[in-house]
C-alpha cells in the first residue's frame, strides 16, 4: 500500500467523495459463499479494498469445556487481522481491538440464530482480514452471516451491515479508510432487515441527534441493499442452472478424472488396461 497521506479534503466542491462516491453510494462489493474447502460453511467479501474470509466449524464440542452453555450453543467469534493486512505491521498477538471487534461480531450475529438446537457445543466462527481499508467490522459481519448459512446453522435472518459516517460536515455511507481516519466520525451499524432491528450500534466522533437520526436511516437502506447482495450469493452458491446436473453418480467420477488431469498433467494418467 502506498504510505499514508492526509488527503486535502475528503469531499469535493462538486459534493464527490475522493474516491469519486456519492454520500449514500456504497464501495464496490463482492460477495462468494463457500470459498474454504476445510470449514462446514465460508463466505469471502471484498467491499472495496477491504478483502476479509469467514469461515464456520461446527456446530462441535467445546473446549475449554467450563465455558459450556447448557441450553444452547456457544457463538465463539474470533476477528483476527493478517499481519500484512494494514500499512504498518499488525503485531500477530491479538490485540484488545481485535479481542473488542470479535465481540460485538458475535452479539450482531447471535439474534437471528437458533443456538437453543446445539445445547452443550460450539459455533466457531473464524474471520480473518485479508486487507483491511476501512470497515473491517461490518465487512466481517456480512461475511461471517454468510459462512453461518452456508454452514447450515438455523437462523431467522441473514445479518447486513455498514459503518456510516460523517466527514467535512456530511453524512457518508460505507467510509473508506481514509474516510474513517480523518473524517469527524463513525457509526457502525447491523440490522435484521425483515424488522429494522438493530443488532450492533457503535459511535465514534460527536453527530447532532438529527445528523444520527439521518446517518441510521441511511446505514439502513445500505443494508437493505446488502442483504439483496447476501441473498443473491447464496442463490449463486445453491441453486442449480439448469443443464448443470447433480442426478447423474458419474458425474463425481467424472470430476475427479478431470481433477487428476489437473493435478498431474494428462501424460502422467495410469493407461487404463
Ligand atoms: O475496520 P473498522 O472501521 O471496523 O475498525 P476501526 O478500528 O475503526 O479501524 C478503521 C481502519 O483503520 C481499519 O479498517 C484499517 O483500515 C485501519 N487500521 C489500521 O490501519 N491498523 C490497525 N492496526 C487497525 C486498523
């Protein structure tokens, strides 16, 4: 990443943000269900530059068994940035910020699921940032939402969420790093789209209640809008085109030979007698 320079001013005499956005225009979003081979469910989203990977174990059993939850299932969330994720260093020791953002992760996320069904076990959800350019928290709420129903974990509802913010006196939706770093505010926010109720508020910076009250109802239009980009990930994940198969045994035989094509280079096949 190029070093770090405060930009002359975040918002532009024709109202344009400096990356060319509107106030209410979201970054570019990227959004892919079952992107790790190894987790029970995963998600990937690029919003921007910001690139984070979630992904989902369980539900399992707990270690250390004495954080145990008899009636229901323990949502254990670990936020942890790559060292090379941020413009300096990131210490690879979890930070307090980290251990703070794997927090309120897990407290947005938990009220659409059913944890009640997996008394006893846990729900690990890992996510990791990749790069990080601001709204790192959000970011990971939608990917980790995702990964949770990829994994097949009940739930009432996919979780959205945004940061809106405020800079040079306007409201902005979805800041940017630079945004976020000198701008005079921010307010991160997850919603339950269906009801618009709120499952992770935070405040950063001094809003008038009027300027609040306009900066949420626009964090929740923009997660309205994400949601339909949730939804349409999981369509892309599981529902079939058609003409794409899935009844037919040999087609898993199939698959592996091309795989071992793949792997060894066509030459390298065993003749078959
Ligand atoms: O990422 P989010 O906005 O949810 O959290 P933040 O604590 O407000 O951090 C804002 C941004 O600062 C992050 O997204 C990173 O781009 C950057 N950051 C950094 O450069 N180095 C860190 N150690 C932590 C954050």
């Amino acid at each position: 990443m190029s070093p770090e320079v405060k930009p002359d001013f975040l918002i532009s005499p024709e109202g344009l943000r400096i990356d060319g956005r509107r106030p209410d225009e979201m970054r570019p979003i990227e959004l892919k269900v079952g992107v790790l081979k190894q987790a029970d469910g995963s998600a990937s989203i690029r919003q921007g530059k910001t690139y984070i990977i979630a992904g989902v174990y369980g539900p399992r059993e707990l270690h250390p068994r004495h954080l145990t939850i008899n009636d229901r299932a323990y949502l254990r969330v670990t936020y942890r940035m790559a060292t090379f994720s941020v413009p300096d260093r990131k210490r690879p020791a979890p930070s307090r910020r980290e251990r703070e953002i794997s927090m309120v992760i897990a407290n947005s996320l938990r009220p659409t699921l059913f944890l009640e069904e997996y008394p006893k076990s846990v729900v690990d959800v890992f996510v990791t940032v990749i790069q990080a350019d601001g709204g790192t928290r959000c970011a990971a709420i939608n990917a980790a939402s995702l990964a949770l129903a990829d994994a097949g974990i009940p739930m009432r509802s996919l979780i959205p969420a945004v940061a809106v913010g405020k800079a040079d006196g306007k409201l902005l939706v979805d800041l940017g790093d630079e945004e976020d770093k000198y701008g005079q505010g921010d307010v991160p926010m997850a919603i339950i789209p269906q009801t618009e109720e709120i499952t992770l508020l935070q405040q950063d910076g001094s809003f008038t209640k009027e300027e609040l009250v306009e900066a949420m109802q626009m964090g929740i239009n923009s997660c309205k809008y994400l949601h339909e980009l949730q939804k349409e990930a999981l369509k892309r994940a599981y529902v079939k085109k058609p003409g794409e198969g899935g009844d037919d045994d040999d087609d898993d035989d199939d698959d592996y030979e091309d795989d071992l094509e793949t792997d060894l280079g066509e030459a390298e096949l065993p003749e078959d007698e």
